[in-house]
C-alpha cells in the first residue's frame, strides 16, 4: 500500500524511531556521531531532532539492499 503524502512527510522524533527500529537512544546517538543513521534535522538552534518519515523509509530501503 502506498504511503499517502500526510504520513509520507510526516516527522518523528528520536523516541520514536529508536521504538521503530527496536534501538536504544545510545545507539541512535552512535549512528549519527559516525553518520551511518537515517537523515534528521535539529529544528531551531536547540530545537530537537526530527526525522522525516520518507527519509526514515529511504534510509531503510538502502539497509535492505546493502
């Protein structure tokens, strides 16, 4: 079933994806020290990071065929 644009571009936060992908928060932490993690911004100077679901899905896809 393809994703509809509402949960196409929707963002998650950090809590959310490491519950998605079963993952700590300190692995999440790891893979973005070494850039190895899915795309994600920080909103504002402080703001926290969110991640894109597309970007998630793509970032995922690429695991897959790796």
């Amino acid at each position: 079933m393809p994703a509809t644009r509402s949960t196409k571009h929707e963002w998650l936060t950090v809590g959310e994806v490491c519950t998605e992908l079963r993952i700590s928060r300190r692995s999440w932490d790891r893979w973005r020290e070494q850039g190895t993690g899915p795309k994600a911004v920080r909103l504002a100077r402080n703001g926290p990071i969110r991640i894109r679901r597309d970007w998630l899905d793509a970032w995922l896809d690429a695991q897959a065929a790796a």
